[in-house]
C-alpha cells in the first residue's frame, strides 16, 4: 500500500475523497483528489471549453447574413456568451493545473477534441435557428446536470453558462416556430434543418451507456449524475411532441411512443457515422480546424501589440 | 507558437454598491489595464456590476500556504495590503478591507488574527498597489451598455406561451 505525504495510506484518502462527494460537498482546487479525478476532468473540461470556441464558427459564419438587425444583435450577443463560455471552461481547467498554453496547442495541432456537433456545416438561416433549439437544448440538459457535479469550478461555470443560455435556446426555438408557421418556403427550409440535425444532436449526448467504460467512474466521483442515455431519452421527449406540434416531421421512421415507459423511442442511432466525424472524418472537420489556426495567426498581431504596449508601460517613464 | 500564456489576473465584482467585491474567476493579460477590459467583457456581459477589480494571481500570498512562499513586493516597508476571505467551501473569496504591514507575511499574520473571531476556508493577502480598478465616475460607460440588451435574457422570448398555443390548437385538430 503506497504511503502518502502525510503517513495516511492513499485508500484512505480515497476513502474520504469518496465520502466527502457522497455527502454532497464540493471539491475545490486545493483539496486531495485521486490523479484520475483529475485527469478525467481535465480532459471534460478542456474538451468542453474547445466546443464553445469552435462552436461560435458555424454561426459566425451566418452574422453578415441575418435577415434582419433584431436577429443580428441577438446572434452577435450569442457567438459573444460562447467565447465567453469558453474562457470561464478554462479558467476553470487551470484550477487542476492544465497551462492555458497547453490546452490551446492541443486544440490547434488537432489532438484535442470538441463536440462532433461542430463537424457540420450550417447551409441555411433555418440551421441558425436549429441550432439553438437543437444544439443548445442538449447542451443545456448536459450542462444542468453538470452544474451539480463534484468539482466547485467546474460546477459554478456551468450554473452561469446555462443561466446565459436560456437565451440561446429560446432565440432558436422561437426562429424555429416562426419559420414553421411561415411560408412554404420557410417551412420547407425549416424541416430540411431538421432533417439534417435532428441525427448529429442526438449523437451529441455520446456513446450508449454500455459503451460508455468512464460513465460509472464518473457517477461515482458525482461528475455526471446522470448517463449519456437517460438525457438523450429526455431530449426526445421534450422535442418530439414540440416538433409535432409545429407540423414538423422528425428523420426517423422508427419513433414510436412507448405507453409502457412513457419514452417516445427512437431508432437505431448510426454510430458508423459518429466515430467516423469523431476521427475528422466529418463534412467539414479540416474547415473548422483550419479556421480555427488562421484565426489564432490572424490574431498574433494583436498580441504582439499588446505585450509590446505592456513591456513599454512597465518601464520608467522617461525623466 | 507560444504566445498565448499571459499573465493571470483574478477578476472581482461587485453586483451592488452596498455589497462585497467577489471573484468571479479569472483571465488572462499582458498587463492590468488589459485584464480590466477583458474582464467586463467576459464577466459583464450582463447586468449587475457596479464595480470590477483585476488583480495578479502572482502578487497574491496565501494561508493556508499553498506551494513555495512568494518573493516579497520590494523592501520592507509600511504599506496597503487587501484581504480577501473565503469564508466556507460554497463561496468565492470577498474583499474584507485592507490593512497596513512591513512585508507580505506580517500582513497574513495580521489578516488571520484579525479573522480569528469568524470561520473562513482561506485567506488572501495583495499589495493593495496591485489591484486595477474600475472607475467609479466611469461606471455608467462600463456596465450601462449590458442594461439595454433585454435580448440577452430568456424572459425576452416568448416562445413558451407560442408552443403552448401550438400544442392545443395540434390537439384541437386531432381531437
């Protein structure tokens, strides 16, 4: 048995590391944790934080081409809260010991990951809306869920993301709604936004349950409290009755309502595909990427400035 | 390329004029006056902020200690140093008032009999020097532009009563 520091043995300490998340307490920055508790939340929150970055280039991409200033200042302000989204997810990865440096090489020479969702392109105005309605309805239901877990950084990030997007969510739904009760035109460009996202969101929520090895850890350490199958079940019991209300199919002829559990079911999720966009085989993964590295050079003017403009303040003024 | 690890400054806001400064978390800036804009854009986004402050993670002394004690600010000498107190494991550091000592660890030593009477988790110390501060008289430019942006908030759309709407008049039609 491995002695620590401090002469206790390390399976006390996880002893006690484990009483203290099953009491409810929080972890904080300071205290003992186990390496993997660590490490599994490094990678969660880091790979979190490239997901709000690279998340704000799909619809980016559509700012100089919304229909109106109303729907311009409210996509502005969105793509604005996930860059901040992304700053308060690696705030709080450094609180573990991750080097913001570190974190953003991995992002830009491609060994990180980011949500697979962002592997897609967005091809109509109808997607911007699909999006927030979609896209932001499931990160919601992951990030209330994370909002309760273990670690009080990542814990607190999470309780102010999912305060700010309430609005990402509901600016999409209502886009959503509009355009389904619009012209045939819009409706048709609408259920084509459907069509096409309707599969990519559902595989947001991840592998199913027996593929998922770290789900019981992660129960265990109180980081997920619930699994990747029972909030994508509560996903597509939210939307489907909405989708039908507004008249709108949903790609899937084996939905069915199931009485007995009270779940509308879906059909057999292509896992083919996701691991395929998993492993930047996606539509446009090296779009996203390549994006991402000419933004950051495009920025290295700007920094260079401003640490010039630091070094310069910081000396003497001359006399 | 390694240009993008900068300096890390706590960030500290303060929602009303009668409440404390609390950290709200931290950014990255080649320098404070830097850290100040970056941190009304990523911390005040939205209403309320009166105030904010940015301070050095590295100008910060701690008890309990974490890791090698930090080089003094300079000579001994009598100067400001601001408390900051993590009063329980729920809730951020707050500003609890500045003191005056020679060097950083008499300023502890101070700060800690000083909070004797109340419980708190841990304890923060800074030349007072260090922290960059919002200007009062500028805090209408500051904060005033997150009060007009009504969009940004969830009660602007009223996409609850319009799906409710939807919903009975699909179940008028199957009915």
């Amino acid at each position: 048995m491995a002695e620590s520091t401090n002469g206790r043995s390390r399976d006390s300490q996880v002893a006690e590391f484990e009483a203290r998340i099953a009491r409810g307490e929080k972890i904080e920055p300071g205290d003992w944790m186990p390496d993997d508790y660590r490490r599994q939340l490094i990678r969660m929150i880091s790979q979190h934080a490239h997901s709000e970055v690279v998340g704000m280039l799909p619809e980016g991409a559509w700012i100089t081409r919304a229909p109106n200033l109303r729907r311009k200042m409210v996509l502005l302000a969105k793509v604005q809260d996930e860059a901040g989204h992304g700053e308060y997810l690696y705030h709080a990865a450094e609180t573990l010991g991750a080097s913001r440096e570190e974190m953003i090489d991995e992002l830009l020479s491609g060994r990180a990951k980011y949500s697979n969702i962002f592997n897609y392109p967005t091809l109509t105005w109808a997607d911007i809306g699909v999006i927030g309605y979609f896209v932001d309805g499931a990160a919601i239901l992951n990030q209330t869920m994370l909002a309760r877990c273990s670690y009080g950084p990542y814990a607190r990030a999470n309780l102010r993301i999912c305060a700010e997007e309430s609005f990402h969510m509901k600016q999409g739904k209502e886009m959503v709604i509009r355009l389904s009760q619009g012209s045939p035109e819009q409706r048709a460009m609408v259920q084509d936004a459907v069509n096409r996202w309707w599969w990519p969101t559902l595989m947001m929520f991840g592998p199913h349950d027996a593929d998922s090895p770290n789900t019981p850890q992660l129960v265990r350490w109180g980081i997920k409290t619930r699994t990747n199958d029972e909030l994508r079940q509560t996903f597509v019991n939210n939307l489907v009755p909405e989708l039908r209300a507004m008249g709108l199919s949903v790609p899937d002829p084996d939905l069915h309502y199931d009485e007995a559990s009270d779940n509308w079911l879906p059909g057999a999720i292509d896992w083919d595909e996701f691991w395929r966009v998993v492993k930047g085989d996606g539509p446009v993964n090296d779009q996203r990427m390549a994006d991402r590295r000419q933004a950051h050079e495009d920025g290295l003017w700007v920094r260079q400035a401003l640490r010039a403009y630091a070094e310069k303040q910081a000396q003497p003024a001359p006399t | 390329m390694n240009d993008t690890q900068w300096p890390r400054f706590y960030v500290f806001k303060q929602d009303a004029t009668d409440g404390p400064h609390q950290n709200c978390g931290s950014i990255h800036a080649p320098d404070g006056e830097m850290a100040l804009l970056n941190a009304r854009d990523v911390f005040v986004r939205r209403p309320p902020c009166v105030s904010l402050w940015v301070l050095p993670a590295d100008a910060i002394h701690r008890h309990p200690p974490s890791g090698p004690p930090l080089k003094d600010h300079g000579k001994p000498r009598p100067r400001a140093y601001a408390v900051f107190v993590k009063a329980d494991h729920r809730q951020p550091h707050h500003f609890a008032g500045e003191l005056e000592a020679d060097t950083a660890q008499e300023a502890l030593d101070q700060a800690v009999s000083e909070q004797a009477h109340s419980s708190w988790v841990e304890l923060w110390v800074a030349p007072a020097s260090q922290l960059v501060r919002s200007d009062r008289e500028d805090a209408d430019a500051w904060f005033g532009p997150a009060d007009d942006k009504p969009y940004r908030h969830g009660s602007f759309y009223h996409t609850e009563s319009a799906m409710r709407k939807l919903m009975s008049a699909s179940a008028d039609d199957e009915a």
